[in-house]
C-alpha cells in the first residue's frame, strides 16, 4: 500500500495565485522528502530535498523564492508554488526513502494554471 | 554532478517476446540503480533493483544486471505482456547519496 500521502491530486488555479502541495509519510518518519517535477512526456527532474528542521536544498536552475519548501515536522513537507504561472503547469511528485531503503512516490499533483 | 542515460526511448514488441533497456550513469560512486514502471498520470513504481555489490537480481519475468566497471546496468523483460506496456525509468543516486537522478525514460509498447 501506499506510504506516502499526496495532496491535492490535481488542481487548477488562476495565474498569479499560490498552490501548496502536502506530502506525508505515513507509519514512518521521514527525515528527508524530495520533490521533482516532471512535464509530459519527459522524465522526473528533481527540484529539491527537503529537510527535517533545516533549509531545503534546491537544485540549479529552480527558484528558491518561487517553489517555497517546509518540513516542519518528521511526517510533513510541502511545496508551495508561490505566483503561478502557465509555464509551472506540470505534474509535481515527492518521494521519500522507506526504511527499508526504497525510495517510494507520493501519488502526485497535476497543476495546471490558466 | 550523476548523469544518467538511457536507451531506447521507444521500445515496440510483440507479446512474448523479450524487452532490453540500457542505461548508463557518470558517476562511480553511484552506488544504489533502481527501475521504475509508470503509468500514465500516475507515480512511478518500483519494479526491481539492485545495489552495487551485486551483479544481477532476479524477480519472476524481470532481471536487472549491474555491470560498475562499465558504469552500465540493464532491465530484462521476458515473456512480456500486453500489461507490461508503460514507461520505465532507470535511475542511480547522486553524488551525495541520497536522492535519485533518473534517466528520460522508455516508452515500452507490447501488442497482443
């Protein structure tokens, strides 16, 4: 079954609006969580691993200030695509390491912005 | 930083026949290489992998084979299924470890 819980699974907003995207591990701690995007028909790129109580590192390329990432606690992190626009429409997934060393996916958000 | 590539992009068979996806990844200190099946608009699922310490892990119709030397690894689909149909991604871990660098994936098509 699933062991990581992803909201909301699609959602459409106007442009300029800010859409955040929850992702808990459920029965584990999960001390890291990361988040990739993925736009159709192309691969997953990573965008950034957040941390348990500590600043999120983003990778090259991705707006700190635009996609906003919080792990506040051992079970909860979430992006928050802040100002949206046409080009963020893509589908977002995070994904976390099991304890027993898998790294398994939420089920993703599909953002579409108008 | 890990690059990972992989090959074909598309893949068409015919039902039982075999299926072969190559991937090959930069960094050696990559040390974990995971196969993915995804559906569309769904996530990607975990269909096997392997470590490196191994050469090769089997499960049922899947194989994957490792070969660090090369910095090359390998999904094997035999007697594949009309419901084998999806896209696979490979992936290795990045240089620090611990997140996942995917490759652009392949587009696995098996017609009855």
């Amino acid at each position: 079954g699933a062991v990581v819980s992803q909201h909301p699974s699609r959602v459409i907003c106007k442009s300029g609006t800010s859409v955040k995207i929850e992702c808990r591990s459920l029965d584990f701690q999960a001390t890291t969580m990361f988040w990739y995007r993925q736009f159709p028909k192309q691969s997953l790129m990573l965008m950034a691993t957040s941390n348990e109580g500590s600043k999120a590192t983003y990778e090259q390329g991705v707006e700190k200030d635009k996609f906003l990432i919080n792990h506040a606690s051992l079970t909860l992190s979430t992006l928050t695509v802040t100002s949206a626009h046409p080009e963020d429409s893509s589908f977002y997934i995070c994904g976390t390491w099991t304890p027993n060393e898998k790294l398994f996916f939420g089920s993703g958000t599909q953002l579409s912005v108008l | 930083g890990e690059n990972v590539e992989q090959h074909p992009s598309t893949l068409s068979v015919q039902e039982g026949d075999s299926a072969v996806i190559k991937c090959t990844y930069s960094d050696s200190a990559s040390n974990y290489f995971p196969w993915y099946k995804q559906e569309l608009g769904k996530r990607p699922q975990l269909i096997i992998d392997i470590r490196s310490n191994v050469g090769e892990k089997k499960d049922q119709r899947i194989a994957v084979t490792l070969n660090k030397t090369a910095k090359h690894f390998s999904l094997h689909i035999t007697e594949t299924q009309p419901e084998d149909s999806a896209v696979y991604f490979c992936a290795a871990t990045d240089q620090a470890g611990t997140a996942l660098i995917f490759g652009k994936g392949t587009t696995l098509s098996v017609s009855s």
